[in-house]
C-alpha cells in the first residue's frame, strides 16, 4: 500500500493525515492570534509565573523573573502587582506603543522583595516594589496584570 492507495482504508488514512494537519495549524494560528494581542476595552493583561522559596532568602540567591512584550492602548490602567497573597496597586497612564514587562522576585537576607516594570522605548520605565518579611516557604504565584479604567 503505497501513496497512491486508492482503497477506502487508503483514503482514510490520508485524509486522517490531512485533518491532523489541519488541526495543526489552526491550533499554530490561534497561538501566534493570542501572543499578538493587545490589551483592549475590557481585558485584563497578566503576566505571572510560579516560584518555589526556599524560607531562606539570602542575597547570593537567583532571583525569578518573568517577562513579555505587550502592545497597550493609550488610556488609564489599574497595575496591580501580587505575591504570595499580598498586593499592591497603582494607577498609571500609559501611551499606545509596545512595552517590554518585566515581574521579579529577588531574594535579600532574611527577605523577598518583588519588583514589576514597564518600559518603552522614548519613555521613562514605570514601576512598582512589594517588599515581603516573614517566612516564605513553598510554591507562590506571583506577577502583576493591568485592567483599563474603560472596560
């Protein structure tokens, strides 16, 4: 049974190939739709990443990062960084362009300081800090999201 197979299980087998193929790149074509997209009316933009903390933070320690580029309409934005249940927020105008996002956690002696920034290009860097005293042990999510005001 070659590729010419013009039996019925020939055909079947080729046209199983043709819808995984299909399949394939309607599920590429979502991915690259979704990675592309700018934060609009109503959508909230996130960008997190879990992390696992020892309980023992000490400066020699990597600290974790997160980062993406994000295009962002010009309009008013509630930042809102989080961390192991913590927060904090901060309203910020922001100009249409494409910002590079970056969320750390940076480990000191004795504690966790979490950073966000946003930056673009021509413009100053914006950004928030969180620090974190007490023990910290185990597996947390943290990052920051942007929620326009016109949603």
């Amino acid at each position: 049974m070659g590729a010419d197979d013009q039996s019925p299980r020939g055909k079947q087998r080729v046209a199983g190939k043709i819808a995984k193929l299909v399949a394939a790149a309607a599920a590429a074509a979502a991915l690259v739709t979704l990675a592309g997209s700018p934060a609009s009316a109503g959508s909230e933009a996130v960008n997190q990443r879990s992390v696992w903390l020892n309980g023992k933070p000490k400066w020699s320690d990597e600290q974790a990062c997160v980062e993406r580029t994000i295009w962002l309409k010009s309009t008013d934005y509630t930042w809102t960084m989080f961390f192991g249940g913590g927060y904090r927020t901060r309203e910020i105008h922001l100009e249409a362009g494409t910002y590079h996002w970056l969320d750390c956690i940076a480990p000191y002696d004795g504690r966790y300081a979490q950073y966000s920034r946003l930056s673009k290009a021509g413009s100053e860097p914006a950004s928030i800090y969180f620090d974190r005293t007490g023990v910290l042990e185990g597996t947390y999510k943290f990052g920051s999201s942007l929620l326009p005001f016109d949603q």
